[in-house]
C-alpha cells in the first residue's frame, strides 16, 4: 500500500509504522499482539491495524506474500455473462459444478444463499465461491482459496481457477 494511502488511513506513513513496531520488538510479537496494539495504544483503526500488522510482518521477513494466519490463499475473479440466479446454479447444484470443477474434489460446508458457497477440497484446503450482481445480466464469481501450503501452491491454483473461471464463463453464457 501507498504512503499517501496509509496517511489518510492512520496519519503516518509506513517508516512511522516500522520505527513505531520494532521499538516495542514487533518481530518478537504474535499478529494478534501487534494488531491490537497499534489499536489499542496507537489509536489505529481496525482495517487499518491489520493492514499496517501484515505489511510490518511482511517487510520483516515474519509473512510472506499472500501468507494469512490460516496458510497461503488466493483470490481469482471473473465477471460472466449471466444474472445471478442462473450463475448460482452452477456454483451450488452437483451437476452443474461438476461441469467446470471435478466433482470428487469438492465436499459441501455452508452457503449464504445466492452470495456465498463453501467447500472443503479433497486436500482439506478450503474453496469459497463469492457471488455478486453486475447490472442485470452479468455477475462475477470470486473464488478464494485458503490454507494452501506454499507460495508455490499458491501460483498453481491460480492458474487452475482462472481456466476453471473461464470454463465457468463458457458454461454460463450457452
């Protein structure tokens, strides 16, 4: 994130941020220490205590790019020529999942209907499928991927969801 961003976030830039965490011995810290410190003592915004937690941790070495406190993840998006209702169908019924995902390699966990799907992958990572409007007849599907074991992980189902996502695409729009 950009200074001049930070700024209007917090009131300092990141050089404040990264004096301010490693005069308290931020790198000795958990992320749940230093997040609620920075809100607690510094007086930092909740979004923003997590975003200067992450970036402090990333510029010491402490998390890696797209390293959550739950593993690696990513997030693929695609916007699809299709309303919702007929997008969803092929996020949650069987049939047509399995049209653009393997069907063994997903197992049902919760949804909030029409928005939010989540699966448990053969793996044991976790598979969550966003669906929103976008105008009357187009909708984008955001997958996101959690608890993937490395950056390495990370890029290879990147790639796998994009061409899923554009399979997804074809399906919707015949």
């Amino acid at each position: 994130m950009a200074d001049a961003s930070l700024i209007t976030g917090t009131g300092h830039d990141w050089d404040h941020w990264l004096r301010v965490l490693d005069d308290w011995d931020g790198t000795a810290r958990t992320h749940a220490a230093i997040a609620r410190h920075l809100h607690e003592v510094h007086g930092v915004p909740g979004w923003w205590s997590q975003t200067v937690t992450v970036g402090y941790e990333r510029a010491r070495g402490m998390r890696a790019l797209h390293e959550t406190t739950r593993g690696f993840e990513v997030s693929v998006s695609k916007t699809v020529s299709g309303p919702v209702d007929r997008v969803w169908a092929f996020l949650r019924d069987a049939d047509r999942l399995s049209s653009w995902i393997a069907p063994a390699s997903l197992r049902f966990r919760s949804e909030t209907a029409g928005k939010r799907v989540g699966y448990t992958a053969s793996d044991g990572t976790a598979v969550s499928l966003y669906l929103a409007p976008k105008g009357d007849e187009r909708s984008t599907v955001t997958v996101t991927h959690e608890k993937l074991a490395d950056a390495d992980a990370v890029a290879g189902a990147r790639t796998d969801w994009r061409a899923r996502l554009a399979r997804l695409a074809e399906l919707v729009a015949e």
